[in-house]
C-alpha cells in the first residue's frame, strides 16, 4: 500500500496546491542559485504528479461513462 491509497482525489489535489504555494517563497531570489534551482525542482515535480491525478481521474470519469453506455 502506498502513501496515496485511501486519499481521495480532492484531497490529493489539496495537498499538492498547498505544497506547491509553500514552494512560492517570498524573497527567492535571495536565495543561492543552487537552491533556487532545488526549489524549481521541487515545484516542478509537485505539478507533474498533480497533472498525473487529473489525467488519471479524467480516464477513470471516461472509464465510467463508457461502462454506462455498455449498460444501457
């Protein structure tokens, strides 16, 4: 079992909005550019694995419908 197993997705999307707004750090640019690059990273990859959930839910939803059209 995974970390994500038995979160919904609403609450997936949660968490990784307030990860990526914790990322946006006032006076980043103060920071060395190796950090600023880490932190790009970071960001980065929190928005790659929300794009994931989406495209994933977006299939499940289509998934769903076709089943019902089976159905019917």
């Amino acid at each position: 079992m995974n970390a994500w197993d038995g979160l919904s997705r609403s609450v997936c999307e949660e968490l990784l909005r307030h990860a990526i707004d914790c990322l946006a750090i006032d006076g980043a640019a103060k920071l060395s550019p190796r950090d600023r690059a880490r932190l790009a990273s970071a960001a980065a990859i929190l928005r790659e694995i929300r794009e994931d959930l989406e495209r994933s839910a977006d299939r499940q939803a289509d998934s769903r419908k076709s089943e019902t059209r089976t159905r019917a």
